[in-house]
C-alpha cells in the first residue's frame, strides 16, 4: 500500500517537472519580410533624350506582385549613376535640374494603387565619361499614416541619356547568302540621324559596325565584318546614308548563330558624338549560297506566288514571256493569236500556208509559251532552249517579217504599174491588156505545203503533256534544217526535212562558242568557272556551218557514263568539265553558266564546245591515264545520265 502511493506521487512529480513543448509554428509575418514594393512597367527608354519628357508608370504591390489598392503613398524620385550608391546632384552644372517631374503629374500613389509621371533628365550620360542613369523610386520620409506595411524602394533599368540617335530604317534578310552574287553582294543597312524634333540635317557623323551574335555578344573576330569599298562611312548633312557591308564567315562556324550588326559614332577621333545612340538590325543567318534544288525550288515558289510572272529571278534563269499563244484547231483558217515580230499584234495567216521555215518557227514559238506555264516543266529546258534554239527561231522571224513587208511594197508596185499600164492602154483604145498580176489572182499564189513532219494544231488541253511532247518531235526535226543544222557550206537551206535524227537532245544542250588553240592538258582546280571565264552564249548561226558526223549522236547527257573533275581549257577560255560515254569517247562538258551567285550547270556537246580533233584526244588520253592510276582515282566519278549534272554541281560548288 506504501509503495502504491509512493509511485504515484513520483508520477505526479515527473510530470509537473516535464517542460512544455515550444510551438514551432511561426505566426503570420514571423521570419518573413512582408514589406510591400514599388514596380515601374513598363521601364523607361534605353536611350531617353536630354530634356524631354516621357512616361513613368509606378505601381504599389505586395511581394505576389498583387496591386495594392486603397493607400495614398508619396514618392521621391532620385536619380543616379549605374553603380554609384551617391545621387546625382539635383543640379547640373549649368544650373539646371538633373531631374524634373510635371506639375501635372503629382508624384503620389492615388488609392488606385498607381501613379504615372511625365520626367525629364536634364544631365547627358557623356558628361558623366558616357555611363548610364537610372532612378530610384522611394517612399517620402515621414510617418506610414495608414500604411499597414513599410515599402521597399526599386531602381529602374539604366538608360543612356543622348542628343541624337542612329536609326536603322530597313529590314535586313533573315537568311544572306554571301557567296549568292559575287564579292560585290552585301548587306545594304538605310541610316537615318534622328533627334527629339525628327531628323537632324546639317550634321556629319562617322559610323562604325560592330558584329554581334544574336544574343547580343560581341564577335570576337571582327574583321569578318568589312564594308564595301564604295561605301563611305559617314552621315552626311542631309541626315541619311546607306552603308553596304559584308560578313566573310558562315553561321555554321559560329554553332550556327545568327549575327547582328550594331551601327554606331565611330568616337575614336570625334569623341564629340558620344551624344548619340547606336542602333542595331535583326538576326541575320549567313550561309554560303544556294544549291541547285534551292535554287528551283525559289524560282518555283516565285511562279506560283506570281501567277507564272517571273521577276527578280536568278540570273540565268529564263521567265515565261506571257500568256500562252497556240493554235489549237487544224482549219485552214487564219490563227487568232498574233506573233509579235517588231511590231504589235501582228496577224499571222494559216501555218500551212507559209514558207517552211516560218511556220514550224512561229509554232515552237507558241510551244515555248505554253510550256512556260507549266510548273513541272523544268527551267534548265526554257533556259537552254531561249540559248540555243530560240535565237535562229527570232532570226527566221525577223528575216520573215522584213521579207513580208518588201513583198507588201511590190506588191503595190505590181497593182501601180498595172493600173497606169491599164490607163495607157485605155487611153490609146488598144484591146491587148496584160492580165492582173499574181498578188491579184482570185485564189492568190500558190499554197507552200507546210513540212511533212509539222503537226498542226496540236491541243496540250485534248492531249496532256506527254502528248503534246510526242507532237512537237516532228516540229523540232522539221525546224533543225532552218536554224543552222541542215545547211550546206554555201548557206543555203539544204533541205528542212532532212534534220539530225537527235534533234530532240540537240534542243536541250547549251550552245557555247569558243577558239581552237593548243592546250597543255587538262587543268587542276581554278579559283572560279564563272564570270568572265565562263564562255558566253552565241547564236545558233556561228555554227550553222557545223559538219555532222558520227560522235554527234552520243551527245546526249543520257549517254554519260564517267566525269573527269577537271577543268579542261583552250587558250583562255574555260571549256568546262570533260563528260565521257561507256567507250570513253567525248561527248561532252558540264559548265557554269552566270555569274558566281546564281550559276546554273549546263552540258553543251562536243560539237558545240569548238574544239579540234586534237583537244578530243587530249581529254579522252587524260580519262585513260586517271582510270590507269586505279579505281578509287579522285579525278574519275562513275555516272549514269543525269546524275552527271549533281556530280558538276558538287564540282562546282566545292571551288
């Protein structure tokens, strides 16, 4: 019974000396500033002019970010130096006030929970070794009145106080293809010297580039920024100029970073204009130019934005002429459509009816127009047929229409002398009167029969494409003998049904004149096919003379089977690359045509190429003694047809 008791008093002992456990849960606004903050948004201008006023917008809200509503706050408005921890002096030191606040615009945070102010700085960043200001907003000493909670001061984003700002008016290019239009492609940047009133005349200013990334660091290389040698560096007194410059370097070795270009006062000699604000243009992603698939799939995109108009295309690069013009109907009746020869609408009588030369020429005529229309049809085909074919076309015609109007002018002759020789008899009552001259006969002077393989009236809507092809086989064989190819060593028309059996390959192949000289070899890689070693375009008549002999018939990129990748060269021209058959004969050479920004690839025949029986020994030796060497030879590629054109294309691309 004693120890009963005497456990329970111990008990009772322990618990009354057991201390109480402390809360740990912390009131509301223990440990946590809970004072409120002003915000300024948006933030003042990076490049403020020196007196004149802009908005400030000032807001009171909670540490969320929450607006608070229904307190009178006064504020004070402090401005300083980015870094310095002592206010600039309310003064400037031409007296003026480094900050001054309108009256209009109380400096106070209404129950709104907002203030908006209209400032000025009247202190220019270059007076203070050109740093930068900001402001502090604060609450005016004194006590909170209503004020549940203290307010933390905020200082805005820095802001470099000027005179005058550098304007960049125009957008630049997202993409720039440096290499895409030679060394004289650059990017063009409009400037305009602007101040608080608009632009500012009268003033010279020297300019400087600096190259940045997109993100706005600087390129630590910045020579790969040059200006072009005709562009002057400077604002001249009429507020404006335009400065062309150039980024030597690829995106792609810069981890394929877009670059921007900061325009600013070159203050290296004239420290005077560290009053005016740079200004910098968009991203700007530099690659080296355009392959030929870019290159189509940009003419193509062209086409279909413009309804078929082509402008501003690559050079090279043919556009169609306009709407499609075809006779479509077989009567004899005259063609609806007119034929522009040097004069206007042109009205143009029944194919069947004209010379044999002229009526398969005004066909192909419609055939190209047509054939422009169509988005599949490819450009290579316009652009070597307006290099090849199309000048005899226009020479034909011309000859035609010049012929057609001096037999208009006998014509009246004949009609003249008639009527007067009708008069005369007449007058002296004889009854012996010539009869009416042929241009006068009831039915005209004979039909001419149109060529035996010129179909007339072929419809590409009745037809289709592929159709419309099959027809115009025969119109370009019967028009090969009246454009150069059946014509004899005297000039004249040997026979225009009697062309070269692959006249539809001849059409597809670039023409390209040229000069027989003597020739060391073929030549290693040079610095650039295009320009001016590029030989130039000559009509189909300079080889109108042409013989035809057995090689012609595998001149056909077809028949392409090795490519030797080197450039072969006569005196100083340029031929281009050797293309060789399965017997390793010479057919031909793949060139560049245009400029060095928008070349095109074409293959132009043996025939074409103007070369004598020994440059053709000398490229196929040269085959043969690479294929010696062995099979890997980097000299030698392997081809099938076509494939030849993207093996030049790499060739080329990769000089």
């Amino acid at each position: 019974m004693k120890r009963s008791l005497k456990g329970e008093a111990k008990g009772k002992n322990e618990t009354a000396k057991k201390p109480k456990k402390k809360d740990t849960k912390a009131k509301a606004g223990s440990g946590f500033d809970t004072r409120w903050k002003f915000k300024v948004e948006p933030q003042p201008p990076k490049f403020p002019f020196k007196d004149q006023y802009f908005e400030l917008n000032i807001f009171l809200v909670d540490q969320d970010g929450k607006l608070k509503c229904g307190f009178e706050v006064p504020i004070a408005l402090d401005l300083f130096v980015e870094g310095e921890s002592v206010p600039v002096s309310t003064t400037t030191s031409s007296g003026l006030k480094s900050i001054t606040i309108d009256e209009s615009t109380p400096s106070l945070i209404s129950k709104t929970g907002s203030c908006k102010l209209m400032v000025k700085v009247g202190e220019l960043s270059m007076n203070r070794n050109n740093r930068k200001f900001c402001f502090v907003v604060k609450r005016q000493p004194g006590p909170r009145g209503l004020l549940p909670r203290d307010v933390n001061p905020v200082m805005t984003r820095a802001m470099l106080v000027i005179n005058s700002q550098i304007k960049v008016l125009n957008e630049v290019p997202s993409v720039w293809y440096k290499d895409q239009g030679g060394r004289d492609k650059c990017i063009d940047i409009d400037l305009e010297l602007r101040g608080p009133n608009g632009l500012q005349l009268g003033r010279e200013v020297p300019l400087k580039a600096v190259l940045l990334y997109e993100d706005f660091q600087r390129v630590i290389n910045q020579d790969i920024l040059q200006p072009s040698p005709t562009t002057t560096m400077v604002i001249g007194k009429t507020g404006k100029a335009q400065i062309r410059l150039r980024i030597e370097d690829v995106s792609k070795n810069h981890q394929s970073k877009s670059f921007r270009i900061r325009v600013e006062p070159d203050t290296s000699k004239t420290p005077i204009h560290f009053d005016k604000s740079p200004d910098m243009t968009g991203p700007i992603l530099v690659r080296s130019k355009l392959n030929r698939r870019q290159k189509m799939k940009l003419l193509e995109q062209s086409r279909a934005e413009q309804g078929g108009k082509v402008e501003n295309l690559p050079s090279g690069v043919s556009a169609p002429l306009g709407p499609a013009m075809m006779p479509t109907t077989s009567t004899p009746t005259q063609v609806p459509h007119p034929v522009s020869m040097g004069e206007k609408d042109v009205p143009i009588p029944d194919l069947s009816k004209l010379p044999p030369d002229v009526g398969p020429a005004i066909w192909c005529e419609h055939a190209r127009e047509t054939l422009a229309s169509f988005h599949m049809i490819s450009s290579r085909l316009l652009f070597q047929y307006d290099n090849t074919v199309r000048p005899g076309i226009l020479q034909i015609l011309n000859r035609y229409q010049r012929e057609r109007e001096g037999a208009m002018g006998n014509q009246l002759q004949e009609q003249n002398s008639f009527l007067q020789e009708q008069q005369r008899q007449d007058s002296e009552g004889g009854d012996d009167s010539p009869g009416p001259p042929p241009s006068l006969l009831p039915n005209g002077p004979p039909n001419v029969n149109p060529p035996e393989n010129f179909d007339r009236g072929v419809s590409i809507s009745s037809q289709g494409l592929s159709s419309f092809m099959r027809s115009t086989t025969g119109l370009l064989r019967s028009l090969s003998g009246s454009i150069g190819f059946g014509y004899g060593n005297d000039g004249n028309n040997a026979g225009h049904d009697s062309g070269p059996a692959d006249f539809g390959r001849q059409f597809s192949l670039f023409s390209v004149g040229g000069g027989d000289d003597n020739f060391g070899g073929p030549l290693p890689k040079m610095p650039s096919v295009g320009g001016n070693n590029v030989p130039r375009m000559n009509s189909l008549a300079d080889f109108s003379s042409s013989s035809m002999n057995d090689r012609q018939k595998s001149t056909g990129t077809s028949n392409v089977a090795y490519l030797l990748k080197q450039l072969y060269k006569v005196r100083d021209e340029v031929k281009g690359l050797p293309a060789f058959d399965e017997n390793k004969q010479l057919v031909g050479f793949y060139f560049q045509h245009g400029d060095s920004a928008n070349a095109i690839t074409g293959f132009k025949c043996v025939e074409q190429a103007f070369i004598g029986p020994e440059h053709v020994s000398q490229c196929e030796n040269a085959l043969q003694e690479q294929l010696n060497k062995g099979t890997r030879n980097q000299f030698v590629q392997r081809v099938k047809g076509e494939e030849g054109y993207n093996a030049a294309d790499l060739f080329f691309e990769s000089m």
